[in-house]
C-alpha cells in the first residue's frame, strides 16, 4: 500500500487536483509540497496537528515538507471562518511567535540535511510593489469569481475589509514564489482552504503556461482540526507552558466515543490495521482506545517519559484519587495570602483555572468547584494556610480537570 492509499483509507483526502499525478509524485517519495502557518499566536495548537502529523507521514515517506510561516500573510489575517477582522499583529509579535512556531515543529519535522524547508512570506510579500503586484498578480483574479468563494462569502454580511479582500491574492502568490524558488508543485490545505489554494495553481498556470506542473489536494486539515482543540478553557496548545502534558493527555483520553477512532487514523502513526481492528470495540473497550489515543499524541508533541507520566498519573488519579505526584501543579507562596487565607474566586484566577473572577464566581455557583473533594459553591469561601498542611490541596473542576496547589 503506497503513502497516498494510505492516507485515503486513514479518511484524510477530501479531494484533489490531477489525482494520478500527485499519487505518483506522493508514493515516489518526489513531492515537494508545503502547507502553511500563520502565525496569529505564539504557539501551534491541536488545529495545526493534523496538518503537522501529515508533514511528518509524508517526509517519513521520502516527500519534501515546505513549512511555509506566514510573516507577510499574517499582517493581513485570513477572513476564513472569522466574524470579525482579525486583530492587527505588530512585525515584531509575528516575528516572535514564528520563532516559536520553529521550535515546535522540529518535534514533528526533519530540517537537517535538506529533509524539509522553513521558509516565511515575508521574505517575498513585505518587499512587493503594490503597482507591479497589481500589474502582475491582479489582471489574473476575476472579482466576480473570488466573492463566489466560501471563505468571503461568509463574511459579505457582516463587512469584509478590503485589507481581507486581498488574502487570497497573497495566498496565491504564496504557491507561485513556492514553485519558481524551490520547484514546490503541490499544496495541502484544508477544505475551508480550497478556493485560495486553486487561486495559487491558477495563478501559476496563467504566468507560467498551462503545462505547469502546480497541483492542488485538499486535505481535511481545518475543518476537522478546528473541532478538536478546543476546550471550556480556551484552545488545546502544544507549548506545555500553556497546555500541560497532562491536560494534553487528558483532553484526548476524553474525546467523544465517535471520535476516537478517527482521532486515532488520523492523528497518529498507529498502522491502520490496528485501528480497523478497533473500529469493532464496544463499551469499555473504548477507553482502552482513548487511552492508546492520548498516549500516542501525548508521546509525539511532549515525549514518551512525559506521556509515561500522563498515563501513570491519570490511571492513579481516576482510580484512587490518592497519587498526585503527576498532577499538573501550581505552588503558591504566603505572599498571595491576606491575614492567612485567600479567596477562593481570588485562588481559581491565581492559579488560571478560570480566566477571570468572574468566571470563577460562575464556576463555583454553578457547582462545579471542588476543594479536596467536597463542592465549594460558596462564592465568599475563602482557603486558608492551614488547609495545606499535608502539603497541599486538590482542586477539581467540573468531572475532569484536577489541579494540585502547593504552599511555599
């Protein structure tokens, strides 16, 4: 079975452009592809995870991954999905959080040796001059066919910026430096994605002939990705800092019944076989399934001493309630305390379990704070330093979320 039947059976493809050409080009090992990041946040989250796992499938199958970093394309925002235009980033947040960006995905991807590129857009997009891009960029779009595009459609109602408007534009450039610079020939998006990336193979054959030898695949990437991830808590990053690893393991030992085995196709390197085998599991053996789930993610982005960790922390946690060793923590020190105590809206917001007291307070009227396993919902209860004389507390938040609080 070659790598491209076997992201087919895994359910990745959506659809394509010139199918036979990029099977053959894919199952050779001799596709120069690339997929594209922007950088709105100085993390990836489980929205890039799909595309990052496909980079990673396809590299260990000889193709050459292009980690396109949007630093120009990023200074526009992409009005895909959105309601609203984007925040502005400054060039030196983009900047930063491309840096960060780098370091997560030499987790996934090869760099040394010529395996893969990271390039960024701005190198080419920041230095553009608006006549000549105009002269040799626009006279190629129809206006009349881009508003036809679902990305602007959704947004026509509620005011789309002319700033927005020239997303696909730059987008389609993208491909079209990508391909005169490093001979990259085909793109991976997600379906949300569809009409910039054929903007890109169009621009490229209108400038180059219509031998060009730009192809398109759309891969379920975005839209699938934007369902996982997010949280009660906001969205499921990769930076432990931000996400630790065992929230991490904890939100994929967690995922829907219906989800997990195409959590498990798609997301990990588990062979196929296995997971077909699974598809026939029922009741507890589910679990088993969540846990080989979050294990195997857990190892990819944070490594397997830290998914080792998750799992024994996890097990012991639902089991006894007793070993804490694993728990994600936060030590606070006597500074935080007022006359020996502090509120306990005051403790969620320290210790980020809410992201504001307000959320707190609404936290614990609704029930859903426990404080070593009696429910709080007291909005006025206040914690004092002799509730951490074992050493320290245990606060739960509704069914699933544990957090250990030490006293320094």
């Amino acid at each position: 079975m070659g790598v491209y039947e076997e992201l087919q059976r895994r359910g990745l493809i959506a659809q394509t452009t010139d199918e036979e050409q990029i099977k053959e080009l894919v199952n050779s090992g001799k596709a120069v592809f690339y997929i594209g990041f922007d950088p709105t946040a100085d993390s990836l989250h489980v929205g890039h995870f799909m595309a990052l796992c496909l980079m990673k499938r396809l590299q260990m199958a000889g193709n050459k991954p292009i980690a396109l970093l949007g630093g120009g394309t990023g200074m526009i925002g992409d009005p895909t999905g959105k309601t609203d235009m984007r925040k502005m980033l400054t060039k030196e947040d983009i900047q930063h959080n491309c840096d960060c960006f780098k370091k997560q995905m030499s987790r996934f991807i090869d760099f040394s040796d010529d395996k893969a590129l990271m390039v960024n857009n701005a190198d080419w997009l920041l230095d553009l001059n608006y006549v000549d891009l105009l002269r040799e960029v626009g006279a190629c779009f129809s206006v009349n066919r881009m508003l036809t595009a679902e990305c602007y459609k959704q947004r026509m109602e509620r005011g789309l910026s002319f700033l927005e408007f020239n997303y696909m534009i730059m987008q389609s450039y993208d491909f079209y430096s990508l391909y005169q610079r490093y001979g990259c020939s085909l793109q991976f998006g997600g379906d949300d994605q569809w009409s910039n990336m054929l903007g890109g193979t169009e621009l490229i054959r209108r400038k180059l002939g219509k031998d060009a030898h730009a192809m398109t695949i759309n891969l379920l990437l975005n839209s699938e990705g934007k369902k996982m991830g997010k949280t009660e808590k906001g969205a499921v990053w990769l930076d432990p800092e931000k996400t630790s690893p065992f929230d991490f393991f904890q939100y994929w030992r967690n995922v829907g019944d219906s989800d997990v085995i195409k959590c498990l196709k798609m997301l990990t390197f588990v062979p196929i076989e296995e997971i077909e085998a699974m598809e026939k599991w029922e009741g507890s053996q589910l679990n088993k399934a969540k846990e080989i789930l979050a294990f195997e993610l857990t190892k990819l982005v944070h490594g397997e001493e830290e998914a080792e960790k998750a799992l024994e922390g996890a097990r012991a946690l639902f089991s006894s309630k007793q070993d804490t060793d694993n728990m994600p923590s936060t030590q606070i020190s006597t500074a935080d305390l007022t006359d020996g105590s502090i509120g306990l809206i005051d403790l969620l917001f320290l210790v980020k379990l809410a992201p504001s007291k307000a959320e707190a307070r609404r936290l614990i009227q609704q029930g859903g704070i426990s404080v070593d396993d009696e429910k709080i919902t007291d909005v006025k209860a206040v914690i004092s330093s002799g509730a951490f004389e074992k050493g320290h507390i245990v606060i739960k938040k509704g069914k699933k979320v544990f957090h250990k609080i030490t006293l320094s």
